[in-house]
C-alpha cells in the first residue's frame, strides 16, 4: 500500500527498535496483524518482539540516557523542534494512517497529528524552562534552592483511541528533560507507532544520537509485564482502562517506582434552561460522537434541566439523524467504526442491557450491517441511578437524564468512580462560579460552554478518583518526569545548624 510505504512500512515489520536505525524482531513468533476497522481487513502483519529484544531495547534506552542527560537542555530541546518539523511535512499521511488503521475520521486523524506538532512546539518552548525555587535560608551566609534532574527511562504505554499523539504528550516532554523513552503502543495500532518510531530514527540519525525514542510490540504478554515490573524504568505512564490501570499501578508501586496514570472517564455536560442551545447542542454532538464514542473524555451522560429537557432532546435526534457514517477518510463522513468486533458485542450487549432496565432509545440503538465493525450513535432517555450510567462504555451511547436544580446536577454528575472531564452549558455567572468551585465538578476538567473533549495542550491533562489522578501535556507536567532535588550550600566560615540546634564537640 502506497500510504504505508510513504511512511517506511512494507506489508512485513518489525516489533522492537533500538533506536539506533536497526529493528530487531524475531521471525519465529507468530506475526501480530493489523486490521483496517472499516472493512475489517488485514493491513500488515507485525514481527513481535520477545524478552531478548526487549533486553536489548532497555540496555540501549539506559546508555543512551547516561549521554542524553548531559546534554543541555535547550540543545535537546532542539531534537524535539526537527521531529515537530519532520512531523509536519508528514501531517496528512499520518493523519491518514490514524483514520486507516484506528477508525477515527481523518479529518480527527489529522488533528491528532496537530496535536503532536503542538506538543513539540511546547516542548522546545519548555526546555529552556525547567525552573527550580530559590529560597532564602534560615541560617547566614547559606543559600538553599532546588533543581531539577532526569528519571532516566521513561515508560510510555499508549491505547488504541490516541495512536499517537498520547505518546507525543509524554515522549516530548520527557525527552527535553533529559529522559529517554520506551514506547509500547497498543496492539490494535501497530502500524502507527512504527511509522512514528521510523521519523524518529530519521532525526536522531540527522542529529548523530541514538537511542532516544524506542518502540516495543510485544507479541506475548510476558514482554508488557516485564515492563511494568523493571526497576530500570523508573516512570511509566500508562493510559488506558481503570482494571489495567489498577494492575499498573500496583506492579510500579511494588518496586516504588512512578506512575502517571490516565484512566477511564464517565464523562457529563449540564444544560441548565439559560444555555445557548446554539452553541450547546454541536458541542454535546462532537463530544459524544468523536472518535465514535472512543474518547476517554467522551461525553456519556448528560444532564438536561425539565423545562427544556424535550427541546434539548428533540436537537440531538434531529442532529445525530445529519451524521454521516462510514470510511473515515471520507470527508463526508463525521463517524468512523468501533475498533473492532469485540467493542461491536461490547455495545450490543449494554444496548441489551438498557433495553432490560426500560430505557427509551430516543436514537440508533443497533450494529450496522455490511463490512466493518460499524455501529449506530444512540441516544438514551435515562435514569441516574442505573449501575450502567455509572461505567465507562467505549461506544458512541449517551444517556440523557433531567434535573431540577443545577446542584442535583452536579450531584448525579459526581456520583460515579471516574473523574476526568465536566462541562456545563449555561448563561448564568452563578451557575459558573458554582460548578466551578468546591461545591460543584469534582473532575481534573471541568469546562464552561463547550463541551468535554477536546483539550488544549498548554494546559495540564489528567482526572481524579478512578481516572488516575495523573497529568500530562502542558502547564508543570514536566515536573512528573523530574526527580526534585534540594540543595544547601555554606559559603560561610561557620556552621550553623538549623532550628538554632546546638552541637558543639569539645576540644
């Protein structure tokens, strides 16, 4: 295929790089293959890497970081500009390779290629802003402040949603702190991390280092447990579901190691009676159908007041009836398939399940016929308190639930385990401040007139409570890749000791 090949993918790849312009695979594993969600056929089969690739990739990652970490910081800020630039002359076929082979339309795989050019951007920017505090000390003729040094190996575990720009968030970062990073994509999206992993080694070959940016494809599981457990691999930052994510952060913790955790979401809008439906109505469409539903910031729940519950209602139906759904590098087409055919079975069955409670489907409700793993965007008419509306469903499913009074909102908003993203749509400073403060969104995001996706990268990205509480990106998620180190220097001929303790030795 020409796209694959434009990005230095042949039909047969590799699954570990030492990040020196060698791949390293082992022929004898059975080859992981990468299918096309829209047609569901195969696209390229991928040689995994086994527990000797790894070793040789992690061996690599760790001489490479006692070089890297020397070099200054802007220098290595540098590294990162050339990547952005070589990431832009590469926008729209990366952007199409996100549509071919996770689902999403390119119009969003493109965006997602955006986001890591804006990332790197950030980044060059960051790196020559890796401030520590200076503080006046206690004690006469001391000075005492504190700096910043590099982890070392730096773990990155991506899901399929965000092929690529969720590594970008932490790859960039980390690298212009002086880290070296190991990525393991997830399974589904193989040929995004390679393509990715094949314009790094371009310019670290251009900027004469190596090692800086690797990939690992485990085909068996043993390799990703393995990583999760190495002392060598002081951080891992790891997206993806709350059970992986509990098992995660048990294994790094068992070895005191560091973990930035971006978990699942359960996201809600409120629209109190003064909203803007204008601006309301388009935000809660893309925000519950971006990605078809595959977004951990998706908007799965929203919170209508009753005096303007049906027309609200009445919108979205008129609304989700103009998408159209298909190939997502048609332009034409907003929504794109579901992964696979288990997350098609994963919708099917809580449809099921809804339909057993005795939700109205005001919308779709169905798998779609023909090739591909396509299903209908759906709009549920529901209660709060059924147990499903508190998970996290990976499919395009909202339920739609009234209210009275915008602190009943926020209560029902707030009463579920996951805690990334909130939004609330309203032409009230009250309402605002109110959702806003202590009393209100108990979420890392919480928004005010737009909706649940779509985050900038300037900011900090993460959630609290079963999200992980981690965060990535912008803002001072550099620090998370850092190890803090305070320092106190006499420059004086005495020793004072502080809290005026005395400890004198006699003569």
């Amino acid at each position: 295929m020409d796209l694959l090949k434009s990005l230095g993918i042949e039909a047969l790849n590799s699954g570990a790089s030492c990040g020196c312009g060698a791949w390293l695979y082992d022929k004898q594993l059975p080859p992981l293959i990468s299918y096309n969600p829209t047609d569901a056929q195969e696209l390229a089969r991928v040689f995994g890497c086994d527990l000797n690739q790894y070793e040789t990739v992690i061996a690599k990652a760790q001489g490479s970081f006692l070089k890297w970490r020397q070099v200054p910081a802007p220098k290595r800020g540098e590294l990162i500009r050339i990547l952005g630039d070589k990431l832009r002359a590469y926008k729209s076929e990366l952007g199409s390779l996100v549509a071919l082979e996770m689902g999403k339309s390119k119009s969003e795989g493109d965006g997602e290629v955006q986001e890591m050019i804006d990332m790197a951007d950030f980044a060059v920017g960051q790196s020559r802003m890796l401030y520590g505090l200076s503080m006046h000390s206690e004690r006469e003729q001391h000075r005492l402040y504190e700096q910043w040094h590099p982890l070392g190996v730096v773990g990155v575990i991506s899901a399929f949603n965000f092929p690529m720009a969720v590594w970008a968030w932490n790859a960039f970062i980390a690298a212009i702190c002086g880290n070296t990073v190991v990525w393991k994509p997830s399974s589904e999206v193989p040929l995004c991390a390679i393509a990715i992993q094949n314009i790094c080694l371009q310019v670290m070959h251009d900027f004469d280092v190596e090692g800086i940016f690797s990939v690992i494809i485990p085909k068996d599981h043993h390799v990703a447990e393995r990583f999760i457990a190495d002392k060598r691999v002081p951080l891992i930052s790891f997206t993806g579901s709350c059970a992986v994510g509990r098992h995660v952060a048990k294994v790094v913790a068992a070895r005191l190691g560091k973990t930035i955790l971006e978990l699942g979401g359960n996201n809600a809008i409120i629209v109190d009676e003064t909203a803007d439906l204008n601006l309301a109505i388009p935000a809660i469409v893309f925000s519950a159908l971006g990605t078809a539903g595959q977004r951990c910031t998706t908007t799965r729940r929203l919170f209508v007041q009753k005096s303007c519950f049906d027309q609200v209602l009445n919108r979205l139906v008129g609304a989700y009836q103009k998408i159209n759904i298909g190939d997502p590098l048609d332009p034409k087409n907003l929504m794109g398939p579901l992964i696979n055919k288990k997350a098609c079975e994963m919708y099917a069955q809580v449809i099921a399940e809804i339909k057993q409670l005795g939700g109205e489907i005001a919308f779709g409700g169905n798998v779609k016929n023909g090739p591909g793993y396509f299903v209908e965007p759906t709009i549920v008419k529901a209660q709060a308190n059924w147990a499903i509306t508190k998970q996290e469903t990976f499919a395009p499913i909202l339920y739609v639930i009234p209210f009275e009074k915008l602190s009943d909102a926020i209560l029902m908003q707030n009463d579920v385990p996951q805690g990334l993203s909130s939004a609330l749509f309203t032409n009230s400073l009250a309402a605002s401040e109110y959702f806003l403060s202590t009393l209100g969104s108990d979420c890392g995001i919480a928004n005010i007139n737009i909706g649940t996706s779509g985050a900038e990268i300037g900011a900090a990205f993460g959630g609290e409570k079963e999200t992980g509480g981690g965060r990535e990106a912008g803002s001072d998620a550099w620090k998370a890749y850092m190890r803090r180190q305070t320092t106190t220097i006499n420059w004086g001929k005495k020793l004072p000791l502080s809290q005026g303790i005395k400890f004198e030795i006699r003569q």
